[in-house]
C-alpha cells in the first residue's frame, strides 16, 4: 500500500499523480486558510497536527507480527522523508530571511551594516565550495585541486578552529558566571564547593602530581593491597585525588544525572503530549 515501485512506468505515474495530487491540496489549502476566522484556523491546524502525530503513536502501540511489523510500519519511512522535505523548505526559507534582512542592511547602511557584508561573503563562499565538493563526491562535477584546497582552508582550517574558539569562550564564560553567582553561606554550599573542587583538580594534571609525586601516594593496587583493605598503604591508593575525582562521578554524580534526565524525559513526553493536542498557547 505505501511502497511504490518507482522504477517501472506505473510507479512513475502513480508518484507523478500523488505530487500533483498534494500540489492541488497545498494550493488550495491557502485560500482555505485565508477564508477561515482565526478560531477555524487555529482548529483545522490542531487536527492536522493531532492526526499526523497519530500516525507515529499509532504504528508504536499498534501490535506488530513476526517481523515486527503492522499495517503502519511501511508509511513510517514516506512520514519521515516527508518531514525532511518540509525541513529542507524551511532552511530555505530561513535562508531567504536571512540573506533578505543583511542585503537591507548593507543597501540602507545600516549600524554595523560591515558584519552583513562579511555575513554574506561568508555564507555564499562556503556554500559554494560546499555544494561543489558534494557534487564532486558523487561525481556529477570534477574534483580539482582548487576545490580541495579551497574547501580545507575554509572549513578545516576556518571553520573547525572559529568553532573550537566560540566553544572555550562559552565554557569560560560559564565558569566566571558560576564564580561570581556562587556563594558559599551554607553548610550544603561549602560541601558543594569541596566536592566540585576535589572533581576539577583530580581530573586534570594537578591531581597527578599533588597525589604521585609530592605526597608519594600508591599508582597501582597490588593484589597485597587488595587482601588487606585497611592497609595504610591501600587507604593511601583510595585517597589519591584521582581516585576520589573518579569515585565522586561515578557513585554520586551518574546516579544524580541518570534521576534528572528520568526527570527531563517525563518532561518532555509531557510536552510532546501538549504539543500533540495543541494545548500550548504558541498554537492554539
């Protein structure tokens, strides 16, 4: 029922006919939306929102047979290649707002109108040689060594270091906002600020040193250490930085983590949920 052979001339018909067949729907929804109050559209909106998650929820609980299948399995991939196709239009459109608003900036001069100009060169530039490589990929264009030296000075040797950069300015930025809002006023903030200090200095370097080399403490458990866990020595094992470092992320910081995305996860089953039955004031 969902799978056309698009290969033979009455698969290509039949693709032919269901394009233009939602060509006609498209084109005649937006008169239909237009004519419809704001109550009508927000509703016809709702339905086909509530009907298209239906088609995913459905074909999950519906019961399967040996090939852990149903009736709905086979419509999962034209959904999915349908909402790749809907993606796509949108990053065009997307694109085109883009492009749009910075060409106003530079023709009107606006403030900063300089960063559109670079904006601009930027995103034709990549696109370019970006489109050319994947064609020349798939062969349909000729690999030359313009092209490959252009693509690896913009992306490997522009591209991947900018990102690199913006994601150490981040994480610097977040480490001086978590400094200055943090204070230590409580017995549970002070445990805080212990453990997530005993955690930074046993991850890095500093841990290696201030536990190995200064205080001379155990690198490696040995099977003396093992029979005797109350051995001076084996303590000294256990109390090395890295040890309690790698002790506190896996005994207390997973078990923590794994509870909040339990946590997140219901959150978001609850949010798709509202957002399935158009319960969100965004939509309705």
């Amino acid at each position: 029922m969902w799978q056309i052979e698009v290969g033979t001339t009455t698969g290509k018909v039949y693709v032919t006919l269901i394009v233009l067949a939602f060509l006609a729907l498209f084109l005649g929804f937006i008169p239909v939306m237009q004519a419809l109050p704001p109550r009508g559209r927000r509703a016809l909106i709702a339905l086909i929102t509530f009907f298209a998650g239906l088609v995913f929820a459905a074909e999950f609980f519906l019961p399967v047979d040996k090939k852990g299948e149903n009736w709905l399995s086979p419509a999962i991939d034209p959904a999915q290649n349908t909402l790749q196709i809907i993606g796509a239009m949108a990053l065009a459109l997307g694109t085109y707002g883009l492009i749009r608003l910075h060409l106003r900036n530079i023709v009107q001069q606006r403030s900063q109108w300089g960063y559109s100009v670079v904006l601009i060169v930027a995103f034709l530039t990549m696109g370019f040689f970006s489109v050319w490589k994947t064609l020349a990929e798939k062969g349909e264009l000729r690999q030359t060594e313009f092209l490959q030296k252009g693509f690896t000075l913009l992306f490997d040797n522009m591209l991947v270091p900018l990102e690199a950069t913006m994601f150490s300015l981040i994480a610097f930025y977040i480490f001086s906002a978590a400094y200055r809002a943090f204070r230590i006023r409580s017995i549970e903030a002070s445990i805080l600020m212990f453990t997530a200090m005993m955690v930074m200095i046993g991850i890095v370097s500093l841990g290696n040193i201030i536990s190995y080399s200064w205080l001379g403490l155990p690198i490696e458990q040995t099977a003396e250490m093992e029979q005797n866990p109350f051995s001076l020595r084996n303590i000294g094992y256990n109390l090395a930085l890295p040890r309690i470092a790698y002790w506190i992320l896996q005994a207390l910081n997973a078990p923590v983590q794994r509870a909040i995305e339990f946590g997140v996860g219901i959150a978001g089953l609850a949010m798709a949920i509202r957002l399935w039955l158009s319960l969100e004031r965004g939509i309705t």
